[in-house]
C-alpha cells in the first residue's frame, strides 16, 4: 500500500485546554499531512464543571464517531477521568479493528507511546532525599486510576519505602491534573497538618504551580519554608514564582509519532508496537538547586513579549466571546440566533465551521414523571443531523439534513490530506443538542476562553429551545382554552375569539350576518339506550358534518353538550338554505350508511339580520335557537332509534 494513501484517523481527548494535550495535538497537526492523515479531533471539556450531568453531555461527543468509519486511532485517554468512557472507548475501537495508538496510557493489543514515569519520579523523590535530605514529603497526585498518575504515586511511594520513610494518607492529596487542584492541595495540608511538610511533589507542573501560589498566599516561600516539584514541563517553567523543578518531556514529538507509527502501519513497515521516549529531570530553584537556566536579558525578554501576546489574544478573544455570548442569549427566535452566529463565524473566518444540530434539538421533552418512570431527555445523537451553520473557504453554503455517521455535511475525499478537524459537543447538561465541527481556526481553540464559549454557544441554543418550547406551549394553552377537547372544533371561547372582530366590522359597516344553531336531536335517548360513548359518536359526526359542509369562511364551534352554532358574514336567506340543506344532506349519508344503531338527526334554525354597533352577538344566538326550538317540537322521538 502507498504510505501516502489518504487515511482518516481520529483522535479522541479531554481538556484541549491544558498544555499537555496542547501539545501532543500540534505534533499531530504539523505531521498529519505529511504522513497522509485527516485528522478528526473529538474533545470534551468535562471535569471541569464539578457537575456530572454536564459531564454526561460532554462524554457524549465520544460516542459520535463510528470507528469502523476510520483507519485508525489515537487515544489519549489518560485525560479521561471516567473510566467506564475510557471502557467503552476501547471497547469499540476493537470491535472496528482499527489500529490505535496509545499515548501515556499502555494498553497491550495496541500501539503505544510513553515514557518512563516510574524512573523519573524515582530520581525527582531520590533527589529530594539525598540531595536536599527531606524527610517529610508530602504529594499531589493526579486521579488514582489513571495510568500515568498511578505510576508516578507508586514510585513515588517506593522510594519513601527504600528509605524508610513513611507517608500517611492525609499526605497524599488526589487532584485532576488541573490548576485548582494544586490549590485545593495546598488548601488540604494547611488545614490537615500542625506543620508544613519540608517539600512538595506534584504529578504535574499546573498542579505545582497553583500549590505554590496558595502557600504564597498563606505566608510560605518557596523553595525557602518549603520545596515543589512539577512533572511534564508543559508550560515554561521559567514562568512561574521561581524556577520550577519538573520533568522535561517530548509532548509535540509525541504527537508527531503518533501519526508516524499510523502512516508506517498503513505502509506493512512500523518496526514495533511501542515506543518509550526520552525524559530528562530539570533541577531547579523551586527544590532549592541554584539554576542559571535563564541569564540572557534577551530570553527575558522573549519570554516577556510571548506571554504579553498570550495575554493580549486571550483579552481580545475573551472581548470577542462575551460579545458574542450577549448577542446570542439576547436572540428571540432561531433565526436571530442563527443570524449572530453567522456573524461571528465570518469574524473568526475558520477554514470550515459546521454547526450540527440533531433532528430532535428542539424536542419538548421535559423531566415528567409518568405513572412508571421519568420522561427520558434526549441524551444521544439522532441518526441523522440538520447543519444550521456551514461556512467553507469564505462562504456560508446550504448545509441540509445528512446522516450523523457522514459527520460533515461535504465529503471531502478528494482533497489532499492533512485536514484537522476538532469536533466538540453541543449540549445543556445530559440533552444531546448537536455538535460543532472546526478547522484552521484563527482563534486560539486550545484555550479556556475557548471552552468557555463552547459553554455559552450551548446554554444559549438551549434558551432557544426552551423559546420555542414555552410558544409551543402557550399555543397549546390557548388551543385547549379556544377548541372543544372532545371534537377538535372551536368551543364557545374559540367562537367568541374567532368572531369579534369580523362581527365588530359587519355591525360597522351594516352587513348582513346569519347566525345558526343546531342542535343533535335525541342524544338524551341515545345515550341511555347505547352508551354515552355511542353518544359521543353522534357529537363527533355533527362536528365532522360541520367541517366538511362550512366551507365558505363560516365559523362554527360547538356550543355545548349536543348544541352547535354557525355564523357567517355577508350571507343571505338562500345561502342560509343552502348550507341547511348540505348538512341535513350530511346526515341523511350517514344514515344510509347503516355505520350508527341509531338514525343521526338534529334540529336547525337560523337567522339573518344586520347587527346595531352596540349589539351582543348573543342575542342572534338566542333569537336562532328560538327557531331551532320551532324545528324539533314538529319531531318525534320514536323516529331517532331504529326498529
């Protein structure tokens, strides 16, 4: 097979907003074309929220992939902290049989890239020990079951127990990898412990950094009361307070061999399942070694200038997003949301945006106890997706309705590789809205603004689907206040509402209106011989003879119980007659159809007349069943049953 053949490959992570991840992505990015890749990146943001129906919501972009779809994988599943997700990510990858690579994360039947954590934790804790002679250490660890966090505790541990040292549970502090937790960590043993530990180790530098800054806070100097460690050297350790001790790894080679491994897969020529890369072990202030890592005044100053940049294209985008979060939460209806979005997209001018969104994202459904169980949210992907947004090379294109499986609304297949899609889900908690798909994003995606207007996109489509929702229930109010539950036509509240205004103008302008009233003949009868659902039969025919036979702009409703009224403007004694005579027409059809055990009958009167401006429309409701009356007493009761 041509190494250079076209391959789809997705990747599957959390947190793209953390360095780490950052990293080992844009090694993918800059080699995936080379290595004859299209990339499609499906990232969550979860466990940042502290809420798990959110949580729930962003896993769900995991499941959106078919991986039987794809060539191949790559997994950083490492950054999930859920591991039923991480079960059922496996899971299906070996069902596809497609290749997968694992970054910091070994998994036997597939291939692997890593380091050794157990080696350099040894010499960050064997440091500690014999270099600065700690005795009492304390650690900030990631979650206890992910496989890189596991590691570094367990070699962390062992060393202690080489050198007699021994450390207590409360020592040990179970954090997420995220900044929040090195403070929560540094939080948890100045409210545990009488006195500080002499050091600190932390599973990562985001961790560390946020751990030194909270004992800041509490009076504590490092390395001077106390001394930190990092791991991963995933943002410039020459950033923080002092010099931070971490371990130096190749996240971006990581991510470049990713693609590599894949590409000579697909060629019959990888050499072998897993690769273990070099790590080496930075000393620094933070441990208390004297480092002159940085005595330019010209890397001072470079350092100065990217971090004001960084600084200075978060604020600009941060400006951007709230904007834009403002506009779409102040959208009325779809189309205004639709409409700001677009705006945006043009300013953010990606090379392509599609805004996904499932066949039931508007669903009415609400949490309803039934007589069983609570009404279930829609919480997947429908099988097919509707594209509200697509905008390509420039220009916004009619997306349509295509199958979720396709992912994009465009094939793509004849376009050169190296396309890299980031694919990031739409939801409101658990309810599965949709999903957006980017490429060649000016604006920084691996960035918390980011994430934070991936939130507010979705909180605001739901406060559009809660608007229509609340219309489609107000117009559901007002049908049940305005139509006759039973047979589906106006009731008198419908009739008083659908009338006023055309009564108002004919008593204005002196037309004539005729007003009929109808009444069902023997219901009484009726029901006591057959039923009173046999009678409710006969109450639905004379509705259904009414929709069928008033067809000229007349309004009718059913007044009550077996009473029906018909009023029309601009009508004469001969219309008046006609209609007369197609209803009783009507009746006499279903008669002879033989469907009822009854003969349907019903009484009409009817008057014509020009209303006073100030005249109830009532009193020609009155003046009509007069004459109806007239009708019936000429009738015999015997008549409406048969033999």
């Amino acid at each position: 097979m041509n190494a250079l053949t076209k391959h789809r490959i997705a990747v599957i992570v959390a947190g793209i907003d953390q360095s780490y991840q950052s990293a080992i992505l844009e090694g993918m990015r800059t080699s995936a074309a080379g290595c004859g890749l299209d990339i499609s990146v499906f990232a969550s943001f979860s466990g940042t929220m502290g809420n798990p129906r959110h949580d729930t919501g962003e896993f769900n972009i995991f499941r959106l992939p078919d991986f039987s779809d794809f060539d191949g994988a790559v997994l950083l599943t490492n950054t999930i902290d859920y591991p039923p997700v991480v079960s059922d990510i496996i899971t299906r990858i070996r069902q596809a049989k497609i290749p997968a690579v694992c970054i910091d994360n070994d998994i036997p039947d597939m291939l692997y890239i890593g380091i050794d954590n157990r080696t350099a934790m040894r010499r960050i804790t064997e440091h500690f020990i014999k270099v600065h002679g700690f005795t009492d250490i304390c650690y900030i660890s990631g979650p206890a079951d992910n496989p890189e966090s596991a590691d570094r505790l367990g070699a962390f541990l062992d060393v202690m127990k080489e050198h007699g040292l021994s450390v207590d549970d409360e020592n040990i502090y179970y954090g997420d990898f995220r900044g929040p937790s090195g403070a929560a960590a540094a939080e948890h043993f100045l409210a545990v412990r009488e006195k500080m530990p002499q050091a600190l180790i932390c599973a990562n530098d985001v961790m560390a950094a946020t751990a030194i800054n909270r004992l800041a806070e509490a009076g504590y100097k490092v390395p001077g009361d106390i001394a930190v460690s990092g791991f991963d050297n995933t943002y410039s350790r020459h950033n923080y307070q002092v010099e931070l001790t971490t371990v130096d790894r190749p996240l971006t080679l990581s991510g470049s061999l990713a693609c590599k491994m894949l590409r000579d897969y697909f060629a019959k020529t990888l050499s072998g399942r897993s690769v273990v890369l070099d790590m080496s072990v930075l000393f620094a202030e933070s441990c208390g070694c004297s480092t002159a890592s940085v005595s330019d005044i010209e890397e001072y100053r470079r350092l100065n200038y990217n971090n004001y940049r960084k600084f200075e294209l978060s604020e600009h985008y941060l400006s951007d997003f709230n904007r834009l979060s403002c506009d779409l939460l102040g959208c009325n209806s779809f189309n205004e949301y639709i409409a700001s979005l677009k705006g945006f997209v043009k300013q953010m001018d990606p090379g392509e945006f599609y805004f996904c969104l499932c066949e039931n994202w508007d669903d009415e459904t609400v949490v309803e106890p039934t007589s069983h169980q609570e009404v279930k949210i829609p919480d997947s992907y429908t099988e097919s997706v509707i594209t509200a947004v697509a905008y390509k090379n420039g220009e916004f294109l009619e997306g349509g309705t295509f199958p979720t499986s396709q992912l994009l609304p465009f094939s793509d297949a004849d376009e050169p590789a190296g396309k890299f899609f980031y694919f990031v889900p739409l939801h409101f908690g658990e309810r599965c809205l949709g999903y957006m798909a980017i490429r060649d994003c000016k604006v920084p995606l691996h960035n918390t603004v980011f994430q934070n207007w991936c939130i507010s996109i979705s909180n605001s489509l739901e406060n559009i689907r809660k608007l229509i929702n609340m219309d489609f229930a107000v117009r559901r109010l007002s049908r049940l206040y305005t139509r006759d539950t039973f047979s589906g036509i106006y009731n008198r509240n419908g009739f008083v509402e659908a009338t006023a205004e055309l009564y108002r103008k004919c008593a204005e302008e002196h037309r004539e209106i005729m007003l009929m009233f109808i009444d069902l003949d023997g219901l009484k009868v009726i029901n006591d011989t057959y039923g009173h659902s046999v009678g409710d039969n006969a109450i639905s025919d004379i509705a259904e003879i009414l929709c069928d036979t008033c067809v000229n702009n007349e309004i009718f409703c059913r007044f009550g119980g077996d009473e029906f009224i018909i009023f029309s403007a601009d009508s004469s004694d001969l219309m008046a007659k006609k209609l007369t005579k197609q209803i009783g027409d009507a009746i006499n059809s279903i008669n002879e159809s033989g469907v009822n055990p009854y003969e349907l009958s019903a009484s009409t009167g009817y008057v014509i007349a020009v209303p006073e401006p100030d005249e109830d429309l009532f009193n020609f409701v009155t003046a009509a069943d007069k004459k109806m009356y007239i009708e019936k007493r000429k009738k015999k009761l015997s008549r409406y049953l048969k033999s």
